[in-house]
C-alpha cells in the first residue's frame, strides 16, 4: 500500500515533531502545530493506518507515536529531496558566471529574497546619459549589422541594425573604434610638468595659454573622459552583496559556532494549576505557555505534571513556548449496561473495560431468562475505578409453584416411590429401615416434608420404612394383678442448630411413635421432648428421627 499524499504530511509532521521534541507526538499536537486543517479523529485513522504500514509505532498503550526505522528510512530518501535540490539550485546559481549585468542582478534579487524572506529590490546602474566607450560594427547579412555598444560603467549594449542597400564585403570592413582618453590625458601631465618647470619663465603665460588651446583642439577630436561615479556606484552594489551573502551565512552557519548563545532558565511548573499560571508573565517571563496532552493521574484535575523543556534547565533563544502535559485526575472507567445479557457476556463485557464479575447471586424472576441478568451494581453511567468489583444478580426463572404434599405413610415402599415421581419430586431423598411392632413390614412408618405441606418440584423426599416387629424385643412383665403400674414421665432435649423454618421431631420406643411434634427453628433452639412410661421398665433406648432422619438415639431410665 502506497503512502497518499495526506499520510506523508502526516508522517512528516510526526518526525519533525518527535526531532524537535523527543516526545511521542499525539493527533491533537498534529491538528494543532500543522496547516493540515484536519479533525483528530481523522488524524487518529491516519496514524492507525501509519502504524499498520510500519512507519510509526506508539511506546506504550496511553502513548503517541514515534518514528520507525522504516520512517526514518522514508522521511530521509524521500521528503528531504526537495530541500536538497534547493540548496544544490542556490550554490549552482552562486557560483554559475554571468556574461550580462541584468541576468546577474535578477539573480542576486532572488537569493536575497530566498534566504532573508524579505522584498527585495536592486537597481541596474542608470545608461540615460553614459558616455561611449567602445563601438563595434559587425556584418551580419547582405542587410543587417551587428553593433556592439560599450559604455561607461562597462555596460554591454547589442542591437541588430536593418540598412536600406545591400552591403557587400568591401563595404562591411569595419572596424572597431575605441574610445579613450587615455593618450591626451598623458599628453596633458606631460605638458603640465614642463609648465611647473617653466612657472618662474617668463614665458609661463605663453605656454600656458598655447597648451590650453592646443589640448582643446585635441578634445575635439576625443570624447569627453567618463565620470568614475557610475564604477564605484556598481562596485558598491557588489559589495552591498557580498556583505549580505556574508551576514547571511554568518547568522545561521557560524553564529551558533563561534558566538557564545545567550541562554535563559525554565520555571519549574510541575505541580502547578495550568489555569491559574496560564497568564502569569511574572512567572512565565519570556515563555508562553502551550497546553499539551490531558492524561489520567493521580494528581488534581488541571495540575500539570509534566512539561517540555524540563523546569530549571537553560535553553537558546529560539525556545519561547513550553509545552505542558495535564492531569485529567485519576483514572476512571464508566460503567455499561449490562441489561438483557448472560451472565457469561456480562463478565467478558467487565473485563473488556477493566472491571470484574464479583461472586454472583441468584434469584427467581418471573420474565427474566434462567442465567441472564437481573439487576447489578454500580448502575450503568457511573464513574468507577479501574478494577472496581461488580455484584450482579442473575436469575433462576420462574419460580416453582408451591403444592401440597402428598401422604405417603402407611403405603408400601414401591407405591411411595412411585407417587414421588408422578409429583416430579426428588427420589433421591434418605431411606431409613425400622423395627416396628404395629407397621407391617415394607409400609411407610413416616415422611418428610409432612403430608399437605407446601412443597415444590424437584424437593428431597425422606421416608422411614417398617422391618416389622423385632424378634428379639421382649415384652416387659405384666404388672401383679393386685397392683396398678406407676405412671412415669421424662424429659429430654433435642438440639436444633443448622435446621431453619418448621422442623419435625419423632421418637420411636421399641418400634413404637412416641412423640411426634413441629418446632419452630427460627425461634427455639432445641426441642423439648416429653414421653410417657411406668415404673419398673427399666432405661430403654429411644431413636430420634428430624424432618424423617434418624438423628441418634437417647436412653431413658424409667427406673430412676
């Protein structure tokens, strides 16, 4: 993919930035500094595709982008041609020999104005009233000369001549003539010395006046001598601009080197508010201020946290304007909704922008979908921290409806199991097998949940099953007829810790329900059993049962 004209501007704005600054170069700073007339948005697309290319790259994740070696590589084959071919265009025009006044003095205009961007304006010297200095006739053709003029000044004039009759060869034998003043100007120094010798002559008067008419029969057949002013105005001219070329390369190739640069301290503005120095010139001096990046810190909004020069540094007076980065304050990520989606999706969604799924909880919801989200916090809008815990609520479906339980005691084992499951019940629940005297064996003794008690799909089912009467179980001695049994009563404590809600307690002596009693778990502790017997039964051992489980057994000393 080939560069557009755009993304080399881009490109080049990224390197001249990052040379000068040795900072990552954001879209903002290439929308502000440059003539580029572009969003940031669109600055940002153009460095993404930069990127992609390999011609820039970003340091780390907040970061703005630096050259690559690849950038570098472009930068240098290709956007600094144009600057070489001028300078190579000036030294070729300063060194190049001009023939002809005009071309050279167009030239000198432009240099001029080239390298001190500055209107520039030379005069050619003024040919209205010049005197000859040289002529020369040349043939061209049967009807036309060339007359090449010389004047003072050393200024060349030519100009083609149209004559009415055709010349022939011995017609065109023409010669140069000069023109000078040279040989009466010798003449005349000569007679003037001879003159300053004769001066005590008494012919001193004589000669004078015969060497004055004699030289001004002379001048008649001689021009006039040439004024030097013009000469001295044109060599001024040239030394006007040379004296520029000079003042030109002394300011920007040997200034730096040989003069010693005048250098200036750099407030430290770290840790001030950018809105309250901004104008401050007691404390900016000289500088002006420049707003750079606004990034997350944990500094106060609008303090400034960093800055390009650096604080307490000395620097050259071509550096007028610090760039300071800003604090936005600390980070913080704003929540999205999480409606309508699995509990799944949401945790991805959180992780995406930096938060975390805490432990969920879960709850019936009558029109929500089984794993999808009911409600979390903190709601959608707000502004947390990175790396803040979300608690969500997810829903279970509708919840089951209540129905009675059904009675299951005195069925026998197989018909109970059967009814469990009509009821779409667990089956799963605890069985336990008993001796009992009075329940023929296989019958249902008891169960829990209780019969008509509120229940719902998919409840544990517990059942306590006859093994009938116990052979080894002997019956106590009938009492003497003459006497009647003594009536004993005791008492017992069942505890209730881990149960909640109603709780059903059983006790079973020798096979036998003695005690069947419901319990409220939230309110007692433990339940108080109290179970009938007559003296001289001796301690017999009764089996607790708890919402149909055997829970352990108590013995009871009926005798003491």
């Amino acid at each position: 993919m080939e560069l557009d004209e755009r993304k080399k501007k881009i490109l080049q704005a990224v390197i001249r930035n990052y040379l000068e600054t040795g900072e990552p170069v954001g879209s903002r700073t290439i929308s502000k500094y440059t003539d580029l007339n572009l969003s940031s948005a669109t600055i940002r697309n153009e460095m993404a595709d930069l990127e992609e290319m390999g011609y820039i790259f970003q340091p780390h994740t907040s970061a703005g982008r630096i050259p690559s070696d690849k950038g570098y590589r472009l930068y240098v084959d290709a956007m600094m041609e144009e600057k070489e071919r001028e300078v190579v265009e000036m030294r070729d025009m300063l060194v190049e020999r001009q023939d002809k006044m005009e071309t050279l003095l167009k030239q000198m205009a432009r240099v001029l104005a080239q390298n001190t961007q500055y209107a520039t304006m030379i005069s050619a010297p003024q040919t209205k009233r010049s005197k000859l200095k040289f002529i020369q006739l040349s043939r061209v053709d049967a009807g036309q000369i060339l007359a090449v003029i010389v004047i003072q000044g050393n200024v060349i004039k030519n100009n083609i001549l149209s004559v009415e009759e055709e010349l022939d060869d011995d017609r065109t034998q023409i010669r140069p003539v000069p023109v000078s003043r040279q040989e009466p100007e010798r003449r005349y120094q000569e007679d003037y010395r001879r003159q300053e010798e004769r001066r005590s002559s008494r012919r001193y008067e004589e000669e004078r006046g015969r060497s004055r008419r004699r030289y001004d029969d002379e001048e008649e057949d001689y021009p006039r001598r040439n004024p030097v002013w013009p000469v001295f105005l044109a060599a001024a001219a040239v030394l006007l601009f040379v004296g520029l070329i000079v003042y030109f390369l002394w300011n920007t190739l040997f200034a730096g080197m040989l003069a010693p640069a005048k250098t200036y301290p750099v407030p430290d503005l770290t840790g001030k508010v950018y809105e309250e120095i901004k104008d401050d010139r007691e404390l900016l001096g000289r500088f002006t201020l420049v707003e750079g990046e606004t990034v997350a810190n944990d500094a106060e909004p609008g303090t400034i946290i960093d800055q390009d020069p650096k604080g307490k540094r000395e620097v050259g007076e071509s550096v007028t304007d610090i760039k300071v980065t800003i604090s936005a304050g600390p980070e913080v990520v704003e929540m999205i909704r999480l409606d309508d989606m699995d509990y799944q999706t949401a945790t991805q969604r959180l992780k995406d922008i930096g938060l975390k799924a805490g432990v969920p909880s879960y709850e019936n919801h009558e029109t929500i979908e089984q794993g999808f989200v009911i409600s979390y916090t903190p709601l959608a809008g707000v502004a947390v921290p990175p790396g803040t815990e979300v608690q969500i609520v997810v829903s279970k479906g509708p919840a089951d409806k209540p129905f009675p339980m059904p009675k299951l005691v005195d069925m026998d084992e197989e018909l109970a199991n059967i009814t469990i499951g009509q009821h779409n019940l667990d089956p799963n629940g605890k069985r336990d097998y008993i001796h009992d005297p009075e329940v023929p064996e296989g019958k249902v003794i008891s169960q829990y949940p209780l019969a008509d008690t509120e229940v719902t799909e998919g409840t544990a089912v517990n059942l306590v099953i006859s093994k009938g009467p116990d052979p080894s179980t002997q019956q106590p001695p009938d009492p003497p007829e003459n006497q009647d049994p003594i009536p004993v009563t005791k008492s017992f404590t069942v505890p209730l810790d881990g149960y909640e809600g109603e709780v059903n307690v059983r006790v079973l002596m020798d096979g036998a329900q003695i005690w069947n009693q419901n319990y409220d778990a939230t309110m007692d502790t433990a339940a108080e059993v109290h179970i009938q017997g007559t003296r001289g039964m001796g301690t017999k051992e009764v089996t607790i049962f708890i919402n149909g489980v055997a829970r352990g057994t108590e013995s009871v000393n009926f005798d003491g």
